[in-house]
C-alpha cells in the first residue's frame, strides 16, 4: 500500500512540474541583460539620429504665415485628407476622423497655394520647408512656413499589451518609447529576436531583428524609428507551451484525479 501511494505521489509531482515549465522566469523578461553592474554608471553610443524623409503617401501639416492676415487665411484655408488605411486617425469610438494636411502624391509632390506643385520627396521637414519658403517669396513678403508629419506612425503587434497603430507627435522616436506606449512587452514577448519592418524610398521593406537582451540596440541604426516602420514581438516558448488549452486542460484533470485517489487510499486500510 505504502509503496503504491508512493508511486502515485510521484506521478504527480511529475505532472505539476510539467505545468511549471511553461512559466517565464524573470531571466526572461529583463532588458539589458549584458550590463556588467546595474549599480555602476555605464556609458553607451547612443546611435546617430537621421530627420525622416518624406514619402508618397505621407500628409504633410504645412502652415505659413505673412504680414498679410487675409493671405495667411488664403494659404491656411482648410486642407484635409481622410485616409482609408490610416488606423492611427481612428478614434476610441472607431470612427475615422480627417487628417489636416497635404497628401504626397505618387509622383512625390504635393500642391500649395501660388505656387502649384512642389516636389517634396526625399527631403526632410527642415529642407521642405526651407524649398517652400524659397518659392514663396515670389508670391508673398516674408513668409514664414512650417511643415510637419501629420501622419507620423508606428504599428506595435504580437505579445505587447496594447497592440496597434500609434500616431507619434513628434519625429524622433526610438523603439523603447513606440513599446512603451504600446504598454510595454508581455511576459510572454520574446525580447532578444525583435522584428522591425521598414519600408524604404525604393519600395524596398527591410526586416531586421533586435536584441532588447543587449545595450548594443542602443547603438543600432534601427533604435530610432521611422514613419511606417512595423515592429512585431515574438511569443516565447513559455507562451507557445501555455497556449496548448488541451494539454493544460489534461494537466488538470489528471492532477486533480490523483489527489482523489491519494486521499481515498490513504484512508484506506489493508
């Protein structure tokens, strides 16, 4: 009798262990792991920040102004573009609201008042800017121009806590603050194979995987992100194991049938 509880208790045990192997240690969801001494002050290489550069199918929020308020109306009048597959223009109540801006056209250019065309493609927020006040100055006196992104975005998907599509305020992001807004990864994220997905001027997407495990993504070009960009986090094994319903399922079931039986033989007298 003694030896055959014995054995059941063993069978057990082993079934609980199994149900704990899938759990994540905090090994696994720490950042940075290759800091020598998080108590000592370390230097690193932060990477080189390069402006975006303006694509097709970016909306471009340009305002100018001039000593002339009734020109300044003129130039400023309403301009909006309500873009099908933009997700970050949509509200908490799932409503696309209109994005004020100039939309880049295929050909790379968008049209201003006056001035009709300008090829924007390529260049930064600075250097359209400085091209349109150029052309401006033909039509108006002193013009003071602005031109940002307004449809500056990123996607966050896979195992982080609030997946979507973010609008960013401003251009110079990096991909620790496009995770933080998305609430940060799961426990169940995979932290050193981060995908980035970049599209560039060429029509060319580029895939390239981060190591949030090492300082060195600090350094790296693709730590300050671009319009568009797509970062997907990879589950881990614990939550590929974990999202076996059945297996977890069967794990309990047989578990709790054996505690019956240890409790009713032990009860039991032979």
């Amino acid at each position: 009798m003694r030896y055959f509880l014995n054995t059941i208790s063993l069978v057990y045990l082993f079934i609980l262990f199994l149900s704990l192997t899938s759990c994540s240690t905090n090994k696994n969801v720490t950042y940075f792991k290759d800091f020598a001494d998080t108590a000592k002050k370390t230097s690193v290489l932060l990477a080189n920040f390069n402006y975006p550069r303006i694509q097709t199918d970016d909306i471009l929020n340009i305002t100018i102004q001039t000593i002339d308020p009734t020109t300044n109306t003129l130039l400023n009048a309403p301009n909006t573009f309500t873009p099908a597959a933009i997700a970050g223009s949509i509200n908490s109540g799932g409503q696309q609201s209109a994005v004020p801006g100039y939309l880049v056209d295929q050909n790379g250019e968008i049209e201003l008042p006056f001035t009709g065309k300008v090829k924007v493609i390529g260049l930064t927020t600075v250097e359209a800017k400085e091209l349109i006040r150029q052309k401006m100055v033909a039509y108006v006196k002193e013009p003071i121009v602005n031109v940002k992104f307004a449809n500056f975005k990123v996607t966050v998907i896979g195992e982080v806590t609030r997946p979507g599509t973010y609008i960013i305020p401003n251009e110079k992001v990096s991909i620790l603050d496009a995770l933080g807004l998305a609430g940060d990864l799961t426990i169940y994220g995979k932290r050193e194979n981060i995908l980035l997905l970049r599209d560039t001027i060429n029509n060319v997407k580029n895939l390239v995987h981060l190591d949030l495990n090492s300082k060195d993504v600090i350094s790296s070009p693709y730590y300050y992100l671009q319009s568009n960009d797509v970062i997907y986090v990879e589950p881990n094994k614990a939550k590929i194991n974990n999202s076996d319903a059945t297996r977890n399922r069967n794990i309990t079931l047989i578990a709790s049938g054996l505690s019956v039986l240890i409790v009713l033989f032990s009860r039991v007298k032979f």
